[in-house]
C-alpha cells in the first residue's frame, strides 16, 4: 500500500521540510494505480506530485472541486461511498 505525504502549508515557497509534511496513507484502487505507474514511467512525476497539486486545485478552484465532485470513476463506482 503506498503512503502519501501531504504538504500542510501550501502557501509556504520555501522547500518543504519534515515539519511542513504529515504523513498518511490511503487505499488507491489498484488497477487506476498501475495505470498511473504506466503513465508516468520514465518521468519525475509521482504520486505525491499529483496528489499535492490536487488538494491545491481542489481547495483553490470552485470549478475543479466541482469536477472532483462529480466524477465518477467506473472502477469505483460499485463502492459504498
């Protein structure tokens, strides 16, 4: 199960340090995870990237937490949310 970090001061432009991050995990579906992997094999784009500029996005912009929301994502879909 891979763990996230999430940075805790989005607006601070210094470099991150231990105590700007907290740790944390979640369950990705792992078949959107491998396809993920594929997708940015061979780049320096990770997961951490895409989830931080993410919870940025989502906190920042109506539009894209309007979109995040509804989203369905067939693979999750038969889960109880």
């Amino acid at each position: 199960m891979p763990y996230i970090c999430i940075y805790t001061n989005m607006s601070d432009t210094t470099l991150p340090t231990p105590q700007t991050k907290v740790l944390t995990s979640a369950k990705v579906d792992k078949q959107i995870y491998e396809q993920f992997k594929a997708n940015t094999a061979g780049t320096h784009f990770h997961l951490q990237d895409l989830l931080n500029r993410s919870l940025y996005l989502f906190n920042t912009d109506e539009n894209f937490r309007a979109t995040i929301k509804a989203t369905v994502v067939p693979v999750l879909s038969s889960e109880v949310k």
